[in-house]
C-alpha cells in the first residue's frame, strides 16, 4: 500500500486550468481516469487525510503509485479526452457500463455496393446504417419481412449473391417480389442504393411520404381499372402500416429523443435506454455498472451519454435527450453533444407530460433490471459460498455464518419507534422468521440504547426457549451438543410448535449484523455479554461508506468492492432497513386513523394528544376512571363522562396473534404478519427515507 504523499506534486507544479489526469500503479498501469475545470483544486481532494477520504477512493490513492496530467483548452476537450483514455486504458477505478445482454441492431450496409439488411451484433462499423437496439432478433427479421415487400432490398450474404450472379438465377426472394434481384442485373446498382436509402429513411421515422405515396398510385390505378396494381399497392400500404404498429406512438408531435434513467445503490448502478424516433419506442437497451468510486448520479449520467454516444455517428444523437439528473456542470457535455450531432441538442429532465410519464416507465425498467440482476446474483450457490467463506474471513470467524440476523431502528423524529429482524439463512431470505419490535420509553430517542434493548429482548427469549430444550451449541436440527439429560440434541418437538412450526426464538445465529457503526455495534455486544452470550459474532454496516465495524476495533474492515461478502451484507443490512420502514410507516398510519376521541363533541387534537400522552395508549384510557381522566390537564368531569361513554361505545381491537405461532403476543413484540411480510423487494435505487428525518 502506497502512501499518497509519497508522489503527491510539489505546490505550483499542477496547473489552474481545465485538464484530465492519471493515477498510475507501481507498474505504470493507468488506475484511474478523470477530468477537471481546475486540475489544481481537484487533484488537492486526493491528497488530503486519509480518513476524510471516501473508502473507495482511499484504495485507489494507497494503489496509485504515480499522478499525471494533460492540460487543453476547454472542458468540452477534457470531455472528449477522458472518454478517448478510458477507452484505451480500461482503468479499474473507473465507472465501467457493461451491457446486460447482446442486444440486436437492423443494420443497412451502406458501405458496400448493393447495400443489404441484416441482423447485426457488437460493434458498430463505419458506414452501415443501425437501427434498433432490439430486444429479439425476430422481432427484426418481422418487421424486415412486411417491409421488403415495399422496398426489396438485397438480404442475402456475400456467398449466396455471388453465387446468384455466377449461374445468373435470383435466390427465392427475387422469384417472389421480396428482393430486387441486383444479383441478376434486374436492378442497377443506384436504383437499389435508392431503395436503401428509402428503406433507411422509413426505418428513421419518414413514414408519412411514403405512404402518402403509395395510396396517391393505388388511387391513380383504380381510377385506370389496374384493379391488381392497385390491390398489391393496398397489400403494401398495409405492411408499412403493420411494420408502423409494432411500435406504439409514446410521444407526440413525430419527437426524436432518448430517455435514460438510473437506479443504483452503493455498489451497482443500472442503466436504462428508450430511444424514440417519430414519436414511437424504436429501441431499448440497459447497462449494469460496478460503482467502483464515490459518484452522483449526475456523473453516472455522464458516464452514460459517453458509453451512448462516444463511438456513435452523429445522426444517432437525436435533438432531445431527458435524463433523471443533470450533469455537473452541463455545458460542456451539451457542448460535446450538439458537436456529435452537428446541430443543437437539448439535454434536460422532464418535468411535466407524456415526457415525464414516459421517464417514469424507463426508470422502472431500469429498477427491475437491477433487480432482476441481484438476485441472479444472490442465487447462485457458488457465490453465496464465496459469500459466507469471505465474511468469515474477514472477520475472524471459525467457520461460516450459516445464520445471519440484522437488527435496524426506525423512527421519525422519536416517534413511532420500532426494530426489525431479518433472517438470511445460507445466503438466503428466511422471511417467515422475520420479527418487528415496538420501543418505548426513552430508548426511542437513542437508537444505541434502543438497539441494546432490542439484542436484549430477542436474546432473553432465546435463553429462555434454552432452558427448556437443553444446552446445544448450535441449535440448528442435526447440530452436536450435549443437554443436561444427555441427549446430543434437542428433540424436535421441542424446537417445533405442534403444527410444525419453528418456536419464536429458538435458533440462535452465528452472526449478528447491525446497522450502524461502532456506537451501535458496542451496544449490541454489551446486550450479548449481560446475558452472559460469547458464542456470537456481531459486526456492524455503516451505510455512508460501506465499512464493516466490529466490537472493540478503532478502525472498520473495509471489504474489497468486488467483495461477494460485502454484497451479501449489504443486501441483509438493506432488507432489514425496508422491513423496519415498512413496519414504521404502517404504525404511524394507524395511529393517525380515527378514533373514538375524534367524535368526543369539544374534544380537540390538543386534549386528545394530552389524554395518549397521559395514559400511554388507547387501551390503558379505555380501563381509567373518570376521575383518573379528570387528573388531566384541560379535562373537566363532564368532558370525562363523555369520553368514558365514547370508549365504551367503540368495541375495543381484537389482540394481535403470532402468526407463526397462533399466540396471542404483547404489544412490544410482532412477528412479520400480512401488513408487514416481506414481499418484493424495494428497488435499492428508492431513495433512502433515513437521508431526511425518517429513518
């Protein structure tokens, strides 16, 4: 590991100008790329403490052996420079957009003498004209076959018309109209460059002349009684207008533009793609990248209209492009855009109208594409091993964390605070063992004490559920130990409800995970030691920078990037975030649903806040006298007979049920029922709630 002060540039060597610069290693490989409008004050930010440094930024200045840069004139030209470097060096700390899947483009060979059209892949050639991407190649080979019979154009590969042209008889196509036979001489070469050309400015979205077109000949044949040019004519009408149909008008007004949207996390980011020509869905493609250093979303925005458009011709930049953020600053990426394209281009975030809406559909495109790439990744067993053996790794463990439980606090502003417990077990979501907690008295200020109370809690009924089952080391069916009266189990009907399902509480994890960083982490471990608990791991995930604290250590573990580990915490730390929210959210809509006090006649928010506040819950006010009601401030006796008689009115709430056990629970404790169950997951794009005053 280097030390950055070792090759950090002398004071007045970098320049205060715009300019890129270079990290190299210590074998003169380029690590990392990027641009600024001042090469002084931005390389400065590398070479500050390194505690104030974000963690992926730290592992790439303590890599870099060597810094280097390259002055020019404007921003638009480090733009242009950066893009031109990370292309040629592939640094591994740069934001790298690899696509999901290889997409399908409608190509027309332009370059060639009798241009042909063709399913193409990968990359793109100079002189071939693309259309699409596409989601399946059929769908192109559809929309090629009702088109070729208005414009036939050569579809044949090189070996097929050579041979054509040797024997001098057309393939099938040209036998039945779908191909102009240039092979055979039925067509000279510029007619059929033209009929390329008119293909190519269909498949754009100039459909209107060439319909126009065909329906003014099939009138002027009808009226000469050419009854069957006319029908062939109709036939071709009819395949514009189905080839038309295949892609549905989203915008009016014949609008040219891409709509990208993001969804991200801490550690991955997806990237969605709607190109629209003339108003209609022309292509779709999606991008999933490896945050590998601390970025906005306006950069990941950047990064993105540089992977679009940075080997594109200019005709492939359309007139508008929406984006969910803007760059920053914005100008010289227009700048560089509009030089791509030769004319203006207008790069914005939709506001208002069918633009918005449409920027809504693509944005949830882009997360489900994360989504969907999280759990292929979360699937697989190979990775979920790699998982489980680099955490215990990292922190020390004697063999992997099977069980895993995440503990995390949620509140607004000290109100309606509760806890959840998610389970992974293997790697994997064990929902039917989640449990929420209710926390009251003053550890719903502090979320270190009321992450204590809440270790605390499911800890003491996990001894408990002990006690009576028989000491065992593990608590897992098949798991060796010694009882008290010698068996080397617990006897299944002793960690199983009579219907078969697990007792709350009954197993106990190998790792305890809490969200947050060393402060909760003391407290969790402080709960576990009063109870006189040693045989399991805690840690804590600090969400800011990602970092891995455990009980007693000054410093985190920080886990590599690409770090299976580190993704599986992080996937357990946000499902226990979610599941906490989700539980707070419903609480505080029920505590705002009506009650009897609302129709208590004189009765205002004041008093009946005052009267909750007194007694701590409708059910204790419901059980108190009315001179214990008159003990209250602003409550006089006649207000309290009326309030007796409106509780008394009101059929009091049936008690909350375990549904994993049938019992009837307390009011501090809840298993994951229907309003709270996991279902599926929240796109980790969502905003993070905890950022403002929810948490």
């Amino acid at each position: 590991m280097a030390d950055p002060s070792s090759y950090r540039p002398k004071p007045g060597e970098i320049p205060d100008s715009p300019g890129v610069y270079r990290f190299r290693d210590e074998h003169r490989r380029v690590i990392y790329v990027g641009k600024a409008k001042s090469l002084r004050q931005r390389l400065a930010n590398y070479f500050q403490d390194l505690a104030g440094l974000h963690p992926r930024t730290r592992s790439m200045v303590t890599t870099a052996a060597s810094v280097e840069w390259t002055v020019v004139s404007t921003e638009v030209e480090a733009l242009q420079l950066e893009y031109s470097w990370i292309k040629e060096y592939d640094p591994r700390f740069n934001v790298k957009y690899r696509d999901d899947k290889s997409y399908p483009y409608l190509a027309v060979t332009m370059n060639e003498e009798f241009p042909r059209v063709q399913v193409m892949r990968g990359h793109k050639k100079k002189g071939v004209r693309y259309f699409g991407p596409y989601a399946h190649a059929w769908a192109i080979r559809d929309t090629v076959d009702l088109l070729l019979r208005v414009f036939p154009v050569r579809t044949c590969s090189a070996g097929v018309f050579k041979n054509a042209a040797r024997t001098g008889r057309p393939c099938l196509l040209g036998y039945i109209g779908k191909c102009s036979a240039p092979c055979v001489d039925r067509v000279s070469a510029e007619d059929h460059r033209e009929l390329a050309e008119e293909f190519c400015d269909f498949m754009a979205g100039r459909t209107g002349t060439y319909l126009r077109r065909l329906e003014k000949q099939m009138t002027e044949a009808a009226e000469d009684m050419e009854y069957e040019r006319a029908a062939r004519l109709r036939d071709d009408i009819g395949a514009l207008k189905k080839a038309m149909e295949k892609n549905a008008v989203v915008l009016a007004d014949a609008t040219d533009a891409d709509l990208i949207a993001v969804a991200e996390d801490e550690l991955e980011a997806a990237v969605q793609i709607f190109h629209v020509r003339g108003g209609r869905v022309r292509g779709q493609r999606g991008w999933v990248t490896d945050k590998v250093e601390e970025i906005t979303t306006g950069a990941l925005v950047e990064h993105a209209l540089q992977q679009l458009y940075g080997e594109e011709s200019g005709d492939a930049v359309p007139r508008e492009v929406l984006v969910p953020a803007l760059p920053d600053p914005v100008e010289p990426v227009q700048q560089w855009l509009t030089g791509r394209r030769g004319s203006g281009v207008s790069l914005r975030i939709p506001q208002r109208g069918d633009k918005k809406a449409l920027m809504e559909t693509v944005e949830r495109n882009a997360q489900q594409a994360l989504v969907l790439h999280k759990t292929k990744r979360a699937s697989d067993l190979t990775t979920r091993s790699r998982a489980l053996e680099e955490i215990s790794d990292a922190l020390g463990l004697d063999s992997a964390p099977l069980r895993i439980e995440c503990y995390d606090i949620s509140h607004l502003q000290g109100d309606d605070v509760v806890a959840s417990m998610v389970v992974f077990e293997d790697g994997l979501a064990r929902k039917s063992e989640y449990r929420r907690f209710q926390i009251k008295g003053f550890a719903g200020q502090d979320d270190v004490r009321s992450m204590h109370e809440v270790i605390t809690r499911r800890f003491r009924r996990y001894l408990a559920e002990k006690e009576r089952t028989g000491e065992w080391t593990d608590g897992r069916d098949g798991a060796e130990g010694t009882a008290p009266d010698g068996l080397t189990e617990p006897p299944a009907s002793t960690l199983t409800e009579d219907d078969g399902r697990p007792k709350r509480f009954a197993y106990p994890p190998q790792l305890v995970v809490v969200d947050g960083g060393a402060p909760q982490v003391a407290a969790a471990r402080r709960a576990l030691d009063e109870l006189g608990i040693d045989d399991i791991a805690v840690c804590g995930l600090a969400k800011r920078l990602e970092e891995v604290w455990l009980p007693g250590d000054d410093d985190p573990v920080v886990l590599p990037r690409t770090s299976e580990g580190l993704y599986l915490l992080q996937r357990v730390r946000d499902e226990a975030h979610r599941f906490a929210i989700t539980y707070q959210r419903a609480k505080r809509a029920k505590r705002f649903r009506s009650s009897p006090l609302d129709d208590v006649p004189g009765l205002g928010d004041t008093r009946r806040q005052a009267l909750i506040k007194h007694f701590g819950s409708l059910k204790k006010l419901r059980s108190a006298t009315i001179d214990q009601i008159c003990d209250v401030p602003g409550i006089g006796r006649k207000t309290a007979e009326t309030i007796v008689a409106a509780l008394a009115r009101a059929a009091p709430a049936a008690p909350a049920v375990n549904t994993a056990t049938g019992e009837i629970m307390d009011d501090t404790e809840e298993p994951a029922d229907s309003t709270g169950s996991p279902g599926e997951p929240v796109p980790t794009g969502a905003p993070d709630e905890r950022r403002g005053q929810e948490r």
